[in-house]
C-alpha cells in the first residue's frame, strides 16, 4: 500500500502540492487541477514544467484525476470532450508513467429515464475503454456521480457490459455518505474489481446535509475498509480527497494556510489509521 493525494485540496501552485506530499513523506500525488490547469490541457511548455519539477522532487503521478464523464457532464452532452481529454492525457500518462486516469459514468442532469441513461453510459464509457486499451492506460470507474455509482450492482453491471481489461474501479469511501448507500456494503461487494482507493470521510444527518470531516471520524466505514485492505494485502494507492478546506464541486475554497495545513492534517491521520491497523 502506498500514499498519494488528490493534491490540489492542499493549494493550486504544483510548487505547494510537491511541499505538501514531500512534508508527509509520500512519494506519489494524484493531480486533478494544477496551477491553473490539468495535466491534459496544460501548454506543452507547462507541461514540461510541471514534470520536471515532479522528477526533481522524486515525486510519481500515481492517477490523473480527470473531468471524463464527471458531475459536470451530462450523459447527452458532447462525447467529443470527454474523448479529446482521454487523447490528450494518454501520451502524457506514458511520459509520466501513470498507469490510471480516473473517470466516471456522467451526471443525468435532464432527468433522462434511468433505461437510457445506463445504455448511454455503457456506449460510451465501451468507447472510451476502446481508446484507454489502445493507449496502454487503465481506467477507474468512480462511484461517484453517473449512473454506474448508483450502487455497487450498477458498478458491477457497468464492467461486465464494457468488458474491457481497461476498465476497473477506484472506491471512494465517502462518497457512499453523500449518496445515501452503505460504504462498507459497497465496498465489500465490488472490492476484488478496486485496483485504487478515494479516502475520504463525511457524516450525514437526519435532515440529509452532509457534513466532511477527517478520515476515521464518519460513515464512511474508513477504519474498517483501510483494515480489511492491509489485512487482504492490498498493495495499491490509498490517495487522500478531505473535503473539509475545499470541495471542488461546490466552489468551496478556504485560505491558502487553511488548505495547505487541513490537508497535511488529514494526510497524518490516514497514515496513523493504517498503522494501527497493521498492528
């Protein structure tokens, strides 16, 4: 098992992420958005950049975090960006050794009927599959928004009906608080198909609000998943998205200092958790 981070949470300059994961001791990073970008639309020169300072730091991009058929986008909106981010961030993958770009099955902001929204899901998320097979990268399924996060037999469905080597999971331990399911009875069931995990952690109250807070002090089942996962030998990322200074979907942002330190916080707290548990 490893440690990364959804490294933005900690501040936007690639400069503060690389102090961040160097201050916790870990040797890899997850990037969604990086100084004013992502890794698959950053110039080329910036590009460069960007890489070189993570080869000097001893640093590895364990997973692109992308926007392909995320929250923002909707299951009959253009194909054609979901698959032009896909072709841009492939090459930039093998420059940087990163084997998996995370993705997920779109948001159903029409309120499409849940039929058609799970046959265009899995036409697409089949093409994408096509081009990531091609490219010699691996896709992780989110659950998350989009309807193969709907629950673990969506999850499920979802991979059988793609039935590619080039599609597998990425299990996010909060999200299940948000979405109304069980993390641990979703992760039970879809656990032999998660290559990476999401560690995050919220608590939901009676009204519905959802409220983030550090990994071990919610839902999420995070304790019990991070145990099951040392004690089944699990030897993939564990990459931390705390939620708590700054939630990208809803525009959340707190200070620089806020970011940088709640992000460090949550960071030793999750490596604390798996030590524990390793006793």
């Amino acid at each position: 098992m490893f440690f990364s981070g959804i490294a933005d949470e900690s501040g936007k300059p690639i400069e503060t992420q690389i102090r961040a994961h160097k201050e916790l001791g870990w040797k890899h990073i997850e990037i969604r958005n990086v100084n004013a970008t992502t890794l698959a639309y950053a110039e080329q020169k910036e590009f460069d950049s960007i890489r070189a300072a993570l080869d000097k730091a001893g640093i590895k991009v364990s997973c692109f975090a992308s926007q392909i058929a995320n929250w923002s986008r909707d299951i009959f909106g253009p194909f054609e960006t979901d698959a032009d981010e896909l072709r841009r961030a492939i090459p930039r993958m093998k420059i940087m050794g990163t084997p998996f770009i995370r993705v997920m099955s779109y948001a159903n902001k029409n309120n499409v009927g849940i039929p058609e929204w799970r046959k265009e899901s899995i036409r697409r998320l089949r093409e994408l599959a096509t081009m990531a097979e091609q490219g010699g990268v691996m896709l992780l399924h989110e659950n998350c928004d989009g309807w193969g996060g709907k629950g673990p037999q969506q999850s499920l469905e979802l991979l059988a009906e793609v039935n590619s080597p080039a599609l597998k999971l990425v299990f996010d331990t909060g999200n299940p608080v948000w979405h109304q399911q069980d993390s641990w009875d979703y992760y039970s069931q879809v656990k032999k198909q998660v290559l990476y995990v999401h560690i995050k952690d919220a608590n939901r109250a009676a009204d519905g609000k959802v409220t983030p807070c550090y990994v071990g002090e919610g839902q999420g089942n995070a304790r019990r998943i991070i145990k099951d996962l040392v004690a089944s030998g699990y030897a993939g990322g564990v990459s931390i998205e705390p939620h708590i200074a700054a939630i990208v979907h809803e525009g959340k942002e707190s200070s620089a200092d806020q970011l940088y330190l709640t992000y460090l916080e949550y960071g030793r707290r999750l490596m604390k958790i798996v030590e524990e548990a390793k006793k």
